[in-house]
C-alpha cells in the first residue's frame, strides 16, 4: 500500500476501536467526535500534505527497507538530508495547521530505536533490532501514525520507581512470559493517542539495576486490550463540542492519559526488556529528536501567529503603525532562529553504529530551550498587536442572535472595506492560538522539562576544549 490519502488515513481509524473516556463518559465513537476530530485533522494533514504536488519531494522519499515510496514520518534518517528534511516537513505541517500535527512524536520514536536497538544487540545478542525493523516495514508498507508513550505519571518525585508506595508510578513489567510480557502502569500527555494507530513506549529516565521491570520499550495498536485513553482537559476545549467559537475551524489538539491495565505485549513488539543500563540512551536519543522536531513545528506555528498579527492590522486599521511593524518583526526573527538552530542540528549530525543518523544534541536542546521562551513571547507580541478582543469577544451565537447580533456587529466593525465577520472569525483564531492549554503548555515543557534541556546541554558540551582555548590566549597553556 505504501501511502494513504488523508481519506483513507480517517476510514482506517474507524477499523480500530480503542477504549475512551471523555469528560466522564465512554466515547465509542472517536473519529465523529467533533472534539476528537479536530485532532485527527490535524494529524490528517500529514497525508493530505504529503499528496501536493508542490510537498511531495519534501513529504515522500523511497524507503530502503521496503523499496517503496513512503510518507516521511514513517522513515528513521539515514542521512543528513533525512536529518534536514524531518525540520522542514514539520515546519511546513504546521504552518498548514496552526497548532500540533501530533505525528513528529512516533518519528521521534522510531528515530532514537532505530540507534538504541542495535546498541542493546551488540552487547546482549538481542532480537531487538530485527524486531525494530519488520515493525518500522509494517509501519511504512500501511502508512501508519505511531504515537510516543513516553511520560510516566512519576509519583513523588523524589524518589526512584522501586522506592514508590505504589510500584506502578512508572509503567512496569509485571508478568514474563514465554510469548511476550505483561505490563502495567500509565503514561500521561499522549498528544494524538486517539489520532494514532501505534502506540510506542520508550522509558522515560534513566534507570539502574533493580530496576529492570521498568526498563522496557515495545509497540502495541492503539485499541489493544487493556489500554484505555482518558481524555485530558484543556482550555477552550469545549467549543468544538458546541460547534461554536472555535477559532482555529479545522484543526485543534487533545492529549489522552494512557493506562496499561495489565496490557500484553507479544515477544516480536518488544524492543527492550530489562537493559537498565540503555535506558538513558534512549531518553537522550528520543528527546533530542523530540526537541529538534518542536523546532521545526513551532516555527510555523510562529508563521501563523505572525500572519493573524498582520490581518488583524489591516482589519483593525493599524497596518502603518511602525511600532506594529517592529513588533512583527521581533516575531519573524524568533522564529527563523528557532528554526535555523534546528537545521544546523540535522547538519550537524552524524552516523551512528546502526547506520541511523542522529542530530547534534547540543543545537537540538539550545532551540528548545528557545522555543520555551520565546514562543511565549511571540504570544505577548501577537496579543499586543492585535487587542483586547482576544480576551473577551462575545460568542458566535450572540452575533448570530436576531436580535443582538446586528448590533453587535455595527460595533464590532473595524477598517473600512473589512467584512466584520473576517474580524471576527481573525480574532478568534488569534484566542485558540494563544490561550489553548494544550498548545501553548507544550511550549515549555513538550520533550521534557526546561531544566532537562539545561542538563542536557551541560552534559554534552565539550567544556575541557573551551577551558584549554581560554588557557592558551591567557599565556598559561603553550
């Protein structure tokens, strides 16, 4: 098969038939839920790029696993040019939606195992790597969304999983068998589980002996028995539900808790099971990936904000007021810098013993630590340009009210020529793009906290080599 339509990709979610809970109740039907739809559009965009003509160099390339053309977000770089291409693909999706894609995340996992499974063999003998492959095969050759199962819930975080009252704060192996394992546990922000047709679960820290039953990673379908997706709350996020005040009328962004009541994972899905010692590895190898991609994605994110910042002048009148213009200005560098630190990682990277190529940490931890502040900044600059409206602009049913809404929208007209509906409906999107909890926390703490960039960074720098060139210029090194 090879690459789904955007059609296709929405009619093969309807063949799964995951367990859901939303706002207290059992949803059984995820893909006309209008809250959960929204998502799946989102993700739907991956295909539907991927079937323009003018993306189909940058979203399609002939996998070497299966000789057949594949969508991108489903091929673990090996080469720079993959490296190059996965920042500009998401930049691209995202500036085609607005918001999260959902879909850098299963990449970002089939990017770090794609290094570490064959890490592990080399030292253990393993079957790891062979199962990444044929699982990596049946991903392209049906075009598949897979879904990072990545954060676990971590209890009190002082202590280690074995420390725990409860020995499920981190997913847990809880039961071996000959065919496979039994695991149990959860795992929390899982932006796009319901728009995914994998699940993949890496650990989430470094782990050390005794802690083997929770060093594990393996791949399971999204309906499997025992997992249910709880879906979490964010602001705004009822508006989809009322079919009004949406902002953003396509795409939006939900993130599901996962839990695995005592989940089975057959023995050919496991990709590490108990190498204490290469969980770090992973953990580094998927953030930094994970990190890289939200540079790329919030990029264009940036693009949209800064093109409703520049409508807004033209419906507001204020298109020729320069402080407007400096301010648009403060944007557009921003994220250029966020993205060109992401480019510089992919050209900055290398080959790995596997053959996979892996990024520069050290530029990929740097644009996200950008991107945590930065984007928020953008938010300040775009709400600034724009107005008060943002907070506070009354509901599409009170200017759709026969008797309010003609007067609502008198008021509500801007500059000369504008339709007040384009006001409107630009106002509100600049609302969803701004104030959506979703989104905007992700900012910040998407691919880890802040802190762990910094450690990251830390860890990973050369620092003895600038001590020495410091050394040297001063007179004290030859």
């Amino acid at each position: 098969m090879g690459l789904m339509t955007k059609n296709e990709y929405i009619e093969s979610l309807r063949k799964l038939h995951p367990v859901v809970y939303m706002f207290g109740e059992r949803i059984t039907n995820v893909v006309d839920n209008p809250r959960l739809r929204a998502g799946i559009e989102a993700t739907g965009a991956t295909f539907e790029v991927a079937g323009m003509e003018q993306y189909k160099e940058l979203a399609v390339t002939v996998s070497p696993l299966i000789n057949e053309p594949v969508n991108r977000f489903t091929l673990p770089p090996s080469s720079i040019s993959d490296l190059v291409h996965r920042v500009k693909l998401n930049r691209t999706v995202a500036n085609h939606v607005g918001t999260c894609h959902q879909r850098c995340t299963g990449l970002d996992c089939l990017s770090a195992l794609s290094i570490v499974t064959y890490d592990i063999d080399q030292k253990y003998g393993t079957p790891y790597y062979q199962n990444f492959i044929d699982f990596v095969k049946h991903m392209q050759k049906h075009d598949l969304v897979g879904n990072a199962g990545v954060t676990d819930v971590k209890g009190d975080r002082a202590k280690g999983p074995t420390d725990q009252a409860d020995d499920q704060m981190y997913l847990k192996i809880v039961e071996r068998r000959p065919d496979g394992i039994v695991v149990s546990g959860a795992k929390v922000h899982q932006t796009g589980s319901l728009s995914a047709h994998e699940i993949i679960v890496l650990p989430t820290r470094a782990f050390k002996k005794g802690d083997e039953d929770y060093a594990v990673a393996f791949a399971i379908p999204s309906d499997t028995e025992g997992l249910i997706h709880v879906v979490g709350r964010s602001s705004l996020d009822n508006r989809e539900l009322e079919g009004v005040d949406c902002g953003n009328v396509r795409y939006s962004k939900n993130c599901p808790t996962l839990i695995f009541n005592n989940v089975f994972v057959p023995k050919h899905r496991i990709f590490m099971c108990g190498e204490t010692e290469f969980a770090v590895e992973m953990v580094i190898k998927f953030s930094s990936f994970h990190r890289q991609s939200h540079g790329g994605c919030k990029s264009g994110k940036i693009d949209c904000m800064i093109g409703a910042s520049l409508a807004l002048m033209d419906y507001n009148g204020t298109s020729k007021i320069s402080h407007h213009k400096q301010k648009i200005i403060d944007m557009i560098y921003r994220a250029e810098t966020l993205y060109g630190c992401c480019l510089a990682s992919s050209y900055e990277g290398r080959s790995m013993p596997s053959g996979a190529y892996f990024i520069d940490t050290i530029l990929s931890n740097a644009s996200k630590i950008h991107e945590g502040k930065e984007l928020s900044e953008c938010i300040r600059l775009m709400i600034d340009i724009c107005g008060g409206f943002v907070a506070d602009m009354p509901s599409d049913k009170d200017f759709n009210h026969p008797e309010i809404g003609p007067m609502l929208k008198r008021y509500f007209k801007g500059a000369d020529g504008v339709p007040v509906e384009n006001r409107i409906k630009m106002f509100r999107l600049v609302e969803k793009m701004a104030m959506e909890s979703a989104d905007t926390i992700s900012d910040i703490h998407g691919g880890g906290s802040p802190e762990a960039h910094r450690v990251t960074i830390l860890r990973e720098s050369n620092l003895e080599s600038k001590k020495r060139a410091a050394r040297r210029l001063a007179g004290i090194d030859g």
